[in-house]
C-alpha cells in the first residue's frame, strides 16, 4: 500500500510539474511495469493509467518521424528506449514543430490533441 502510495504521489508531482512549465518526465519506469516494449515508444490510451492497464495503442520502434492521428486529450507516452536515444512530440506532420522532449526511460503526460507527429530521435 505505501508503495501504491508513493508511486500516485511521485506521479501527481510529476505531473504538476508538468501542468506548470508544459514540458517534463515523470521519472523513468520499466517496460515490464508498462508493458512497453524495450527499446520503442509507446502511447497509451487517452486517460488511461499505464501502471494499472498497461496496453499502448501505439508502439513505435524506427528512428525518424511518424505522424499521428486520433490522439486527442491527456496520454501518456513512455519512451522506453536504451540507447539515450530521445523522443519529441511535434505540432507539426513529419517531425516538425516539435516541442516536449522525452529522454530516455522516462514518461511524459500530454495533451496529445494538437500533436500531430512523434519522432524518434538517434542518441
């Protein structure tokens, strides 16, 4: 339970953090607990909590740009990569206008409704 608890606080932080500045990570978390392949990114569904329903509806594992489509409200995209390799999410079609910056093994909460495209970025 304390864990449980530690984990909903370290996430509310985060996502505050998030919420005041519009750029952030909610600290870095396992694929196993996510079920994120390692090595991709993944988005999650809107308002979902990957911790307790971990099922990305997209999976993304290629370096480059990747447009989006139907993403829209609050998702979590965790950028389960290894190789410090870092993901943008972008305004724009084809990796332009990008504006949240996701490190490796770290998550990020958005408002994914004026993203457009994600990309995948080489270390």
């Amino acid at each position: 339970m304390r864990k449980t608890l530690r984990r909903a606080a370290a996430v509310m932080a985060a996502t505050a953090a998030v919420a005041a500045t519009g750029i952030g990570t909610a600290g870095a978390t396992t694929a196993a607990t996510w079920g994120c392949p390692e090595g991709s990114v993944c988005i999650y569904p809107q308002n979902a909590d990957p911790e307790h329903d971990p099922h990305p509806t997209d999976v993304f594992r290629s370096y480059g740009a990747h447009s989006l489509s139907g993403q829209v409200g609050q998702h979590w995209v965790f950028n389960n990569r290894t190789d410090a390799a870092h993901t943008h999410l972008c305004r724009g079609y084809d990796g332009t206008n990008c504006a949240f910056d996701i490190a490796a093994r770290s998550a990020f909460e958005a408002d994914m409704t004026p993203i457009n495209s994600i990309t995948l970025d080489r270390p």
